[in-house]
C-alpha cells in the first residue's frame, strides 16, 4: 500500500489545493481508522500510508520534493510516523467527532472503475560519471491504456456489475458486542461493483499495453535509489487522464572511485619509504589534479579530506568532499643489495629499530615467576 502514489492514495488530483487534500485526508482516514476496523490488519496498514501521504502533500516543501523525485527524495527531511503540525489534533478532533458523535452525514464518493495505478515506475541505469555530471538518456517504456471495449473496466461491454458480496456499498459490516464497524469489501475492494463477463477484447486486464521512447536530461548528482518524475508519461484512465513515470536511478561502480552520499573516496597505495620521508603526488580528482602532501610517518589508512571536491547535490546543498585514504606498500621481495641497504638502515637507528626490547623489559622474567 505504501508504495502507491500519495495523490492515488488519498484519491486526489496533483493539482490539488491544500484545502481538498484536508478533506480528503479526513475522510479517507475516517474509513480506515483501526476504531472503525478491529482487528483488520490491511485497514491499519492503509490508515498509516494516508497518514503518511497527507504529511508530505500538506507541507509545501515536501510535496515540492515529493513531485520531483518521489518518496525517496524525502529522505532526511524530517520525514516520519506520526501526525503533521499542519494536520495534527485538530483533524483528529473533527474526525472523532463525525466517527462516533453520530451527526455526520456520509458523502458520496466517486468510485474508480478501472483497476490499475495512473503512476507508474522504470529503473534506469547510469555509469558512474553519468550520474556526477549529470547527462541526457533515451527512455523506452511501456505504459497502460484503457481498453476502449470495456472503457477500463475489464468487464464485457464495460457492464460492471452490483457486487454482490456488499450489495454495491464497497462496505461490509460487522457485529461485536453492541458495536458494529464498516470494512472495505474484500470481493470489489470497495467498488461496489464486480466483473461478470470477460471483455474478449483485453481478457478482462482492462487495458491495453503501448510503447514509446522519449528523451530526458538528468541533473548532477543523482544516485541510486532517487527517483525522477516526468509528468504525464504514464498509464491513461479511460476519461483520457495519464498519470506520471518515475525513473529509479541505479548507478553503477566505478573502479577506483567510491561515492558514499555526496563524498568520494579513493584509495592512494604509498611505498613505505615515501611514508617514512614524505612526500607530495598528484591525484586524480572528479574534475582534474589535486595535489596531496603526505607528512613523514603517516599512519596506514589515515584520511586526508579536500572540501568541496566532491559531488554537486542534487536537491541544492553544496558539494561533499573528496577524501583520499592512505594505504602503506611493502616489497614483495628484496635482492641482496636491497638486503644489505636495509640492515644498515636498521643497525643505524640502533635501539630505536627495536622498540619491543624495551617494552618487553623484564616480562620474561615476570612470567618466569609465574610458574615457579
């Protein structure tokens, strides 16, 4: 459930004002209040993803995000469980009240008869470089039209029938105790209306599938798991209304650069020697040289971090850094003169060279004592 569009969900259009998606929001939450529903764990999974829905699309800010990039764009802006400051207590009020104060009086709802999503979602993927500097890419697709037989319906001549399991209320209701609660009628899925007949023409999908090709730039920055809308490139409804396409960017690894976020990490090799003099190299960055000064006796692993050198972001946030780590090279082997050179290296630091001896001192003994 939570994966359906937050405008389908709350059965609005995208170009609602604050005050329909309100109202919208309260009557949709009124039919799958867990009160309204013991015990029914779909009802209790659809109340939490409205919840959520009208969080993002009453805060200007993240329904802007929203639009742009989808559910994952909202990630690190706050976005969680839990009423909104615009919805909060007083929604709840106004809802308790009409729920149980006995004086509300019910709308009618304008019922969807075809049964696939208006949104829907491809996956993209993108080399490294691509998704740093941004690019331009050619999208195919496939998308759903109504079938124009059944007019979106599946059914027959687009006759759709009175449910029979709710008598076309959408509800079914239930007895506990004194109570009785209403819940979405599992055979129409709250339609109240079911298919009898097959249309011949689409086997009862509804639709018929098309393709097309497009293309589209896609701003630097992106990474995987962010998500990319192209209005109206979507599936049609049978009233000729085309939902959005969302691209899924997936990125790539490159060989040497590894991105975390907004930051990029390379891993310089550095010969021992080099480590124990310094010294100063040139590096490959994202967009050139930079230089490095390696200080003499640089730990292994230690990190060095050039600010601002790393990728753009794609919601308008700086840049990340490029950080380069250190990693100590030893040689393989030695030949006799490298033998001879490294020993009289050694021997000329003298006590120095062995710094065990001296912090060994006297434990031989201690732990002789031990076992005596």
């Amino acid at each position: 459930m939570t994966n359906i569009c937050f405008y389908e969900l709350l059965e609005v259009e995208k170009s609602a004002d604050k005050g329909t998606i309100k109202k919208a929001y309260r009557k949709m939450a009124m039919k799958y209040h867990p009160d309204k529903n013991p015990d029914d764990n779909e009802a209790e999974e659809s109340f939490k993803a409205i919840n959520e829905a009208y969080q993002v699309l009453s805060d200007d800010e993240k329904r802007g995000i929203y639009d742009r990039y989808g559910k994952e764009g909202l990630e690190g802006h706050g976005q969680g469980g839990g009423f909104s400051q615009g919805g909060g207590f007083e929604d709840l009020s106004s809802m308790f009240e009409e729920m149980f104060g006995g004086g509300g009086r019910r709308q009618s709802r304008t019922r969807k008869t075809y049964n696939y999503n208006l949104d829907t979602e491809i996956q993209v993927n993108l080399e490294f470089n691509e998704a740093v500097f941004g690019c331009k890419k050619t999208i195919k697709f496939g998308y759903k039209t109504a079938c124009k037989s059944c007019k979106g319906t599946g059914a027959k001549g687009g006759k759709l029938s009175t449910c029979n399991t709710c008598q076309g209320q959408g509800q079914v209701h239930m007895r506990q105790g004194f109570m009785t609660f209403a819940q979405t009628c599992p055979n129409c899925a709250g339609s109240g209306q079911s298919v009898k007949d097959k249309c011949k023409d689409c086997h009862g999908a509804g639709y018929d599938e098309k393709k097309e090709s497009f293309e589209v730039n896609i701003p630097e920055g992106v990474n995987s798991g962010n998500r990319i809308r192209v209005s109206s490139k979507g599936n049609i409804a049978p009233n000729g209304t085309r939902g959005d396409l969302y691209i899924s960017i997936q990125v790539n690894e490159d060989k040497h650069f590894v991105r975390h976020d907004d930051d990029i990490y390379l891993e310089v090799p550095v010969f021992f020697t080099q480590i124990a003099l310094g010294t100063t190299i040139k590096l490959p960055s994202l967009k050139g040289e930079l230089e490095l000064k390696i200080p003499a006796n640089t730990k292994d692993k230690e990190q060095f971090t050039f600010r601002g050198e790393g990728v753009k972001s794609v919601n308008g946030y700086g840049k990340g850094n490029f950080v380069v780590q250190i990693k100590i090279q030893y040689p393989i082997s030695v030949n006799e003169e490298q033998q001879e050179l490294l020993e009289k290296l050694q021997d000329s630091f003298g006590i120095e060279s062995k710094p065990y001896e001296d912090n060994f001192s006297g434990m031989f003994e201690k732990v002789k004592s031990w076992f005596s």
